[in-house]
C-alpha cells in the first residue's frame, strides 16, 4: 500500500494512491497518518478498506492536488551520516565502524514538491537523495533484523538538504546544517515493505536542473535499514512515526570538483525504485 496525504499545509487528508496518478480518500476513516494511528495497527486496518473502494471505484484523480508529506508530526528525525560506500570516499572520510548518528528538527518536514528555502546567512546549501525508514511500532533493545524488519511500518523517499557551512564550519554537531526550514521533503508515498521488494537493491537518483548529480543503489550502504534498526534501538527508544534518513550515495555537491551548492531558482528532481519521486524549487531566503 502506498500511503498519502493531499491538501494544503497543515490541512493534509489521508489518502492510498492507486497507480501514479489518482487515489482513494480514506480520511474519513483516518484522522491522521501519525505515531498514534500506526501504533493502534492503523495500516493493516486500512487494507480491506481501501481495497473495498478500489473494487466500487471510488477512485479520484490527482490532478495538481498538492501531495504533502505522507506522515506527520514524528517525534523525531534521525540520520545517519556517511553510510554510502563511495560517498565516504567523495568527501575523505573513512568508513565508519559504526553508524555515525545526528538529528534532524522534526519541523523541516515538507511536501515532495514543495519548495525549498536556503536559510539566511547560508553559502554552501547542498542535495541527498535518501531512503527513509518509518517506524511503525515502539521498539528498544531489538535482538534481531528479523524484530527490526517488523518495527518498519514502510519507506519514504526524502532529501535530506543541508547547509554545508552551518554544519562544519559553525561549530559543534551536525545537526544546526541540516536543520532549516523545508529541509526534509519527504514522500510522495509511505510505501509498505510489502510493495517495496527487496530494500537492499534500490536505485536512488538525484538531477539539478536537469543534470544527473546523484545515480546510487542501496546496494552501496554501509549499515544497511535492519541493522540501523536494531542499532539505534540499542540507545534510545524509537517511537511509532519516527523517521530515520539513512544516508545519501555519492554525488553531493561537496564531493564535487569544485564543489557545486544550489542556489536561488535552481529544481532539484530525485527518486528511489518502488517510492515515487520528488520536484522542488529552490527560493533564496526569506
């Protein structure tokens, strides 16, 4: 199932899309795509539903409805940094040991299509494509891949945009770089693992203005989704609805030769296999 939410910011209802361009409304059935509703067991609920509204069709076109992010309101977004192969290598780090963990502030969540905003005082804004994991039920000190395997409620594509000088050259943590306003667009789709295949060998790519930037498999991780479950569970307790971006393959404006940072104007364009795909507009700062 391939979840949604369509409407304006802060008004988004749910949705289940039903090929690329059309959907099944089910908000009068769920409230909210949030923590709450997957925890209470809201997707396997959810299927005999929408698959009861296909069969009477009761289908709508999507039209230029705007699609916003297809969860809201995670506690927390977590990310891991330097989990590509070859990206490790474009910027002259080493291959992490273990994961290497930052966070994310849960309001740079957005729609993905909708516009991204450089930040004031920002010179070195940059683009990853990255799988995001959803979790979909409350877990701690998980054992296994086969426990963190059904902790997944589905995968999200999601840039995870970030401000290169605010996030090395500033100081202290990643997490001020990678923390702006519109910094996360995620979806179109909550996909459940069901319609993904295999996580493992997906294809992510990333275009700015039309140029490929970023071509990668997760194929290339480094820690791959199962063990990054299982190890952040290991440290602190992931809650229903938690997002968790797991890193972004080479490609990055920083690995470039001379380095590349989006700028004003500028329409960033990624993907993964099986998740949909993303266009945004880049606008200076407000």
């Amino acid at each position: 199932m391939r979840i949604m939410r369509i409407g304006a910011f802060g008004a988004e209802r749910a949705a289940v899309a039903v090929g690329d361009d059309a959907f099944v409304d089910v908000s009068d059935v769920v409230a909210e795509v949030d923590g709450v509703w997957l925890a209470a067991g809201g997707i396997a609920a959810l299927e005999p539903i929408v698959a009861d509204r296909v069969a009477a069709g009761s289908i709508r076109p999507l039209g230029d409805a705007r699609i916003g992010a297809p969860f809201a309101r995670p506690q927390q977004i977590l990310c891991i940094g330097l989990n590509y192969r070859k990206h490790a290598i474009e910027t002259g780090a080493a291959i992490p040991e273990e994961p290497i963990l930052f966070t994310k502030a849960p309001n740079t969540l957005v729609g993905p299509n909708d516009d991204v905003q450089i930040p004031r005082g920002a010179s070195k804004t940059d683009w990853e494509v990255e799988l995001g994991i959803v979790i979909g039920s409350r877990s701690s000190y998980l054992d296994t891949d086969e426990e963190a395997r059904a902790a997944i409620a589905g995968y999200v594509v999601c840039n995870d945009v970030s401000e290169r000088a605010f996030q090395l050259e500033r100081g202290g943590q990643w997490t001020k770089g990678k923390s702006a306003e519109t910094f996360n667009p995620a979806g179109p789709w909550l996909v459940t693992p069901d319609e993904v295949g295999d996580v493992n060998d997906l294809e992510l790519w990333l275009n700015v203005n039309g140029e490929r930037k970023q071509t990668g498999s997760t194929t290339d991780l480094i820690f791959d989704p199962f063990f990054i479950v299982r190890y952040l569970s290991q440290f602190m307790v992931l809650e229903p609805g938690d997002l968790i971006n797991t890193g972004t393959p080479h490609g990055v404006g920083m690995g470039m030769t001379p380095q590349q940072w989006l700028k004003p104007g500028d329409i960033i364009e990624l993907g993964i296999t099986s998740l949909g795909q993303q266009r945004q507009r880049v606008l200076p700062p407000r």
